[in-house]
C-alpha cells in the first residue's frame, strides 16, 4: 500500500542516518523484518541501508541471530539491490559456522534455528 511504501521510506532515512552499530540481534531482528515487503524504491533504499549496517557490524551472530536474518534476506534477495546484503550476511553466516567448528550449511543452521525459534515463542506465550 502506499502508507506502507512511505513507512518504508522514512524508515531507510532513518537507518541511513543512524550512527549506531547495530548489534548481533538487531542484525537478525532488522533483516527478518524485510521478508513481507515488496520491490519498490523504498524498499531498495530501506535494503541498501541496511547492507551498509551489517558490514559495519562487528558483533558475531549467534545461530538465532543469522537464521532471523536468513529469513528476512531470502524475501528480498531476487532483488537487484539486496546482492550487496546477502553478501555481508554471508560473511556473518560463514563466521558463525566457523565458531562452530562445523560445516552446516544455510538450510541446516536455518532448520535448527527455527526449532529453536518456535519453542521460544512457546515460553512466551500466556495462557489463562
């Protein structure tokens, strides 16, 4: 919609002039977020500012962390701008797995994160 399409401008504004280093789970949280959005100039904007983040983040993500990520950037990466985030999310990925000592690919780490995931959305949930 269009108000969505503003909010995503704004948005990349705002990252854009963001001076933080986001950290590993801000990382995760920010890419996860793209995977609802459609092409359009704004969300090009919105995925470039966020390339530039990661790079700059020095933070290394934890297995939670990149699968968030994995999620979000497998939505926008048929986009032609999101070739620079996969990139870096690659690196942050491949970090990962060598901290592990293991050689897990995407789809692994992302099975087992999602495990994870869905039981901690279970520990939150309230029933009365």
């Amino acid at each position: 919609s269009e108000e969505t399409r503003k909010l995503v401008g704004a948005l990349a504004v705002q990252v854009e002039r963001c001076t933080a280093e986001l950290n590993a789970q801000e990382v995760g949280n920010a890419v996860y977020g793209l995977q609802s959005l459609k092409d359009s100039e704004e969300t090009r904007k919105l995925v470039g500012a966020l390339a530039v983040k990661v790079e700059q983040c020095t933070a290394k993500l934890s297995l939670f962390d990149a699968s968030m990520a994995m999620y979000g950037v497998k939505a926008v990466k048929q986009f032609g701008c999101a070739q620079r985030l996969v990139g870096m999310l690659t690196r942050k990925v491949e970090e990962c797995s060598a901290a592990l000592g293991s050689q897990a690919s995407l789809d692994d780490v992302a099975a087992l994160v999602q495990a994870r995931f869905f039981t901690r959305k279970a520990d939150y949930s309230t029933d009365s």
